[in-house]
C-alpha cells in the first residue's frame, strides 16, 4: 500500500503512530514540498517546524527497523510557491502527487481532505482530537502574590513575590529546567492560547514571543534573539482604586479640573501602571470621560468598558490616527520610551486629547 502525508499529519506527530497501528509495511512517499514546508517553519524558528522534523526521524527510524519503505518524492517548490503556502499551492502539489502515485492521502488538515475526495483521491482524515481548556503548568507557578515568574535553562525556576516597592526574590525550585521543560511549557501555553478567548500572540518575531494570557504577560526568548531558553511572565498583584493613594485634595482637584497631560514615571516594578488604571478608571467612572489605551503589549488590568488598542500593523502612529477619528477623552499610552513614543504622545495632547504616559 502506498500512503503520501501532508504536512498537517506530519507537524502533528501523528503519522508515525497511525503507520505503526494501521499501515505497517506500507509505502511510505514524503513529498519534497512537505519536506520544504517544514523545513521552512525551521527556519523561522516556529516549533511546528521542529515537530515536523521530529516526525521525520521517527520516521526514518521505521524505515530502518524495516516497517515501511521511505522515499521521498517530487520536486522541490519555488521560493514564490512556499510563500503561497497558505494559498494552498503546497497543499494542491501533495494531491497531485498521492494522484500519480494511486496512493492514500493522510491528513489532519479538514479542508485538504474535503478537496481530496472532491478530486477522487482516496484519503485517510485523523480527526484530532479537540483539546480541553486546561491550567497550564505556567500558571500553576503562580501563588496570590507572586508578580513575575522566571524561567531560564540550566537554572533553578525564580519568583519575585510582594506589593509594589516591597519585592523579594524567591526560588521555587533546587533543580535546574533542561531546555525540554521550558519547551514542554512553551508548547502548551501555545496550545491553549488557541483555545481560550482572553489569550493571543501579541507579537512573533525570530526568536521571541509575546503572549497575552489572561492577565499574565508572557515573553519566550531563545537564540539568536537570546543568549538561551528563557521565559518571563508578569502578573499584576495588585488592582486599586485612586482613593486608595490617599490623594490630597488639591491633587485630586488637579486631576479632575486641570490635568490633561499626565506623565508617570518610575522604576521597575514601582507600580506606575497600577496607578496608572486606577487613574484611568477614575476618570472613566467618577468623572465619565471615555478613555481608550495604546499598548504594546495590551497587559494593563483594565475594564471591560475601557478599550485596549494595540500598534496597528505595527505602528503605534497609526494607532494614533485612528483614536484621532474616535476622540476619546482620554488615552493612556503605556511604555512611553523612544523619541517617537514622546512625539506621538505630544501630537495627540495637541489635538485636545488627555494624555497619561508610562514612562
């Protein structure tokens, strides 16, 4: 029997145990397009690419014990064509190929079955099973007040526990995470931010990723980015409201009557963006203002009635254009840093907007 994979069943990490369980013997044909398609993931550092190529050992490895013959074939695709993945063009070469070699097409992908059988190619769909909202071992790190877990390869997991100023530095654990632990961690934390509506990738580059995981703010480093495996996620202990600061009154006045362009500034782990959300819900509740954030990422604690904008396309300039036509009464732009950051903040004060920087 001869059997051609697709690139779903493979990144999955299916395919080895469905040859063992039901196609043992068989011919197994590995597209070169599949091969390219993982190995373009590789490249990119994603995990799917890694997994991928996990699956083609064990793979190799049947082949070796003698359970399946292995080959692999048609030709490699165009630059032009992997970039059009998406599109589909990998998807219709691996069809193509399980058509000229009569051969079984495996697949978890829905869709590239339902166009298989469309096209009177025989195919075997693996229903995957669906995945249950679950908490994660990240989150279990987490007691009441613990603000930030660290998480690095080849070193004990550390804590920073205590209210704002009043910071100490735990570990949790005397064994070293080994770099399986962390992508263990990684993978399941990728896994159930497909699931769960209050979690995204906030960004993805080589090398990093930032995750918005409920109220955690997650960041995954590794090389080249990063000198290893590191990840980093930040929980707000802390909610308060501005009566809680014990404002004079001539402050509060201030605020309420005067200030409409508010800097707040301080160190790491000061507590600005807690003062800064009581500030915003402050002047969302008490002095009815609409008031809209520029995040990256969107992590502040905030309302439900308060709507959170992150850069759009990447630019926070344009996020800016947009609140423009919306004309809040006051935005809080958080992580005020770069030169552009000031300007940006500075253009929209000038166009009557309220302003709260974090600095």
């Amino acid at each position: 029997m001869k059997i051609v994979p697709d690139t779903s069943i493979i990144i999955d990490q299916m395919l080895a145990k469905l040859i063992e369980d039901n196609f043992e013997n068989a011919e197994v044909l590995i597209p070169e397009a599949v091969q390219s398609e993982i190995e373009n993931h590789a490249n990119k550092r994603k995990d799917i690419g890694y997994n991928g190529i996990d699956e083609l050992k064990k793979l190799r490895s049947l082949a070796d014990e003698g359970v399946i013959e292995l080959k692999y074939v048609g030709r490699r695709p165009q630059l032009d064509e992997v970039s059009l993945a998406r599109g589909g063009e990998i998807d219709a070469m691996i069809r193509d190929i399980a058509r000229k070699h009569n051969a079984t097409l495996i697949t978890s992908d829905r869709l590239q079955s339902q166009i298989a059988e469309a096209q009177g190619i025989d195919t075997y769909f693996y229903q995957k099973q669906a995945p249950q909202i679950v908490k994660t071992e990240l989150e279990k790190y987490f007691a009441d007040d613990v603000s930030s877990i660290h998480l690095r390869e080849n070193t004990v997991p550390m804590a920073k526990r205590g209210k704002p100023g009043q910071i100490e530095l735990i570990e949790l654990d005397y064994v070293p995470l080994r770099y399986n632990d962390l992508d263990r961690i990684t993978n399941e934390l990728m896994a159930q931010t497909q699931l769960r509506q209050d979690a995204f990738i906030e960004i993805e580059k080589k090398g990093v990723k930032v995750i918005q995981f409920g109220n955690l703010r997650v960041t995954v480093a590794k090389r080249p980015f990063a000198d290893g495996f590191e990840i980093t996620a930040i929980k707000p202990v802390n909610r308060l409201d501005l009566i809680d600061y014990d404002v004079s009154e001539k402050l509060l006045k201030r605020l309420s009557d005067d200030a409409k362009g508010i800097l707040v500034a301080g160190s790491p782990g000061a507590g600005k963006s807690t003062f800064a959300q009581a500030l915003a819900e402050y002047y969302h509740y008490d002095m009815e203002k609409i008031v809209k954030t520029m995040e990256n990422p969107r992590d502040l604690n905030l309302d439900d009635n308060i709507t959170q904008y992150a850069p759009l396309e990447g630019s926070m300039e344009d996020t800016a254009d947009i609140l423009l036509l919306v004309r809040p009464d006051f935005t809080l732009f958080d992580e005020v840093r770069k030169t552009r950051d000031f300007e940006i903040y500075s253009d929209m004060r000038l166009a009557g907007v309220g302003m709260i920087g974090i600095v």
